[in-house]
C-alpha cells in the first residue's frame, strides 16, 4: 500500500479507505481509493502498471464513435458560430439561431475567447470527436493527442497524435480537457506542464467529475463518476481551488454541467450491471430497466442540480495571466 499522504494537499488526518468495483468494462476488479479528508478529493493507492488494459480501442467508449470527415467547415454553421460567438452576420445568424440551444463545445469556445485560427490543443481526444465538432464550424488550427489510441491520424485540419502532454512543445491559445485530468497522476505537474504549453493570458478548460456533491452522497461507491480504475484522482471543488493556487493560475469561472448519464448509469452500478453489458441502457435502450419517464425524471433531476450547483460534474476554466 502507498502512503495515505494526499496528493493534492498533503493531508494524513481522518482519511478514508475505500474499495471501488470495476463496473465501465464489466471486470468487476476491486481497487483501493484514498478520500482525503481534508481537501476531500479521491485517489487511486496503487495504479496498474498496465494502464491500457483499461481503455481497450474496440470497447472504450470514447474510441468508439465514427468521424464524419470533410475537408471543409459547414457553411451554415460557420455563419451561425460566427453569430454565436462573435457577434457577426448579424441578420442571417440571428436567423439561423432561432430556437437553437448553443451546445457545449460553442459555449467552450466562447468563455475562453478563442478566435477561429487560434491553435487549441484536446487533451485526451480519443477519437477527435470534439475537434471535428468545432471545425465544423469554422475553427481551423487544431490538434489532439491521447497516449492511449491506437496510432496518430490526420483528418484534414485536425491532427490527433499517440502522445501525452509531455510529448508537445507547441504552445496553444487553449487547451482543453474533457474528463481526462481524472486519469492522471500527480494533478500539480500536470498543471505546471500544461501552463507551459499555454499562451499567456489564455485559459486551461477542465471538465472533472467531482466529489462530494450529489453522486457521491447520493450513490456513494456506486456512483458513476469514481470509474476505477480509470480515475485515479477524483477532484473536489476544494481540490481544484488548492491546485489553481499551487500552479500559478487563476480559477476565474465554473459551471455545472452533469449529464443524465451520472444517474441513470450509477443506477445500473447500484444492480451490479456494468456500462457495457447488453442490459445496459447505453448499449440498448429497449431492453434496459429504465422507463421513458424514468429517464425524463433524470434529466430533469439532472438539469436542476446543475442550476443548484450541487452537480458532480463541472467545467473548470483556469487563467494563465504570466
């Protein structure tokens, strides 16, 4: 067993131990965790040497969904995005904005200021998905890298590389991470790296399960969001406040954005049916458990504990002044 100091604050004081199933593949290995008790985040004690056992390319989920590739932007969504984001094309934008709900990826890009050549690093990509998302409307310099993929890939504008932050030299007016900081060991290198490879007066966006917010009080070992052993560090929001001040950046917004999927999935976890097994509602929705009402109640639930900011997911947007 590895020391029960925390990793984020140092802590040795009422920490907790805890035993987490494997229940994303359905491998149902037990795995020990750290809660610190202090900065309350959750840490894996012994990370497998083989990590990649974990993120199988025909079955994790983010390897999984099929690229549209073109080799240039939409046209309408460009003159959309440029409404949305930029204010301009003002007549025929605000017409095509009519009734739109602005996904994620536009409000993304918004809050962090980027332009549409600005160079934006995905870290932890998978398959690219999120990048083709943007190029689609009309941001152009982009890149991904993930250590996990099976090899590099150029899709047009978008270039997905087999490497880890450690393995870059460019610099980026972003950088974002989509659920991937939960994968990694030692959060403060992490950040110090990825301020390296940020310009100045740019954001790092994170987006993290959290603790002790309502999977965890709601499922506790059950919930969801603990995924071991592929998260080897669970972040609260106290961690990620101790973490922005050791590296020299600024937490400067964050928002609240779970997904039904943290309900309804820590449901499944709660009956001991894995995210992938046939009975699952991800992988067959008419022969999963849930109810249409049930899943209606979720994202009901879902949408007001985001706007209660009491979710156990949120997006974290980091300012790098120097």
């Amino acid at each position: 067993m590895e020391t029960s100091v925390c990793k984020v604050c140092g802590n040795t004081t009422n920490n907790k131990y805890h035993q987490v199933k494997e229940l994303q593949l359905g491998l149902r290995e037990v795995f020990t965790y750290l809660e610190c008790g202090n900065c309350g985040c959750m840490q894996l004690m012994n990370i497998p040497v083989n990590l990649g056992k974990y993120y199988p390319n025909e079955e994790y989920y983010s390897f999984q969904m099929k690229l549209d590739i073109r080799k240039k932007s939409d046209t309408l969504r460009h003159i959309k995005s440029s409404y949305l984001l930029f204010g301009k094309n003002k007549i025929l934008g605000k017409l095509l904005s009519l009734g739109y709900k602005m996904p994620g990826h536009y409000q993304w890009v918004k809050n962090a200021g980027v332009k549409y050549d600005d160079p934006i690093l995905d870290v932890g990509t998978g398959n690219g998905s999120l990048l083709l998302n943007l190029f689609k409307i009309g941001f152009t310099n982009l890149t991904g890298i993930d250590p996990f993929i099976e090899k590099d890939q150029k899709y047009g504008a978008i270039n997905i590389y087999k490497k880890g932050i450690y393995d870059i030299q460019e610099k980026f007016a972003l950088i974002m991470l989509h659920h991937s900081f939960e994968h990694m060991d030692e959060p403060l290198q992490v950040l110090l790296q990825l301020k390296k490879l940020l310009q100045p007066n740019r954001y790092i966006l994170i987006r993290i399960p959290l603790m002790n917010m309502y999977g965890w009080k709601k499922y506790g070992l059950n919930w969801v969001g603990l995924d071991a052993p592929r998260h080897i560090i669970i972040h609260s929001i106290e961690s990620m406040k101790i973490l922005a001040e050791q590296s020299g950046l600024e937490l400067h917004k964050v928002e609240f954005d779970s997904d039904p999927i943290n309900i309804w999935a820590s449901e499944q976890y709660e009956k001991d049916i894995a995210l992938i097994e046939p009975n699952s509602y991800m992988v067959n929705k008419k022969t999963a458990f849930f109810t249409k009402v049930q899943i209606k109640s979720y994202k009901k639930l879902t949408k007001q504990i985001n706007e209660k900011r009491e979710s156990d997911q949120a997006a974290f947007y980091l300012f790098n002044r120097s």
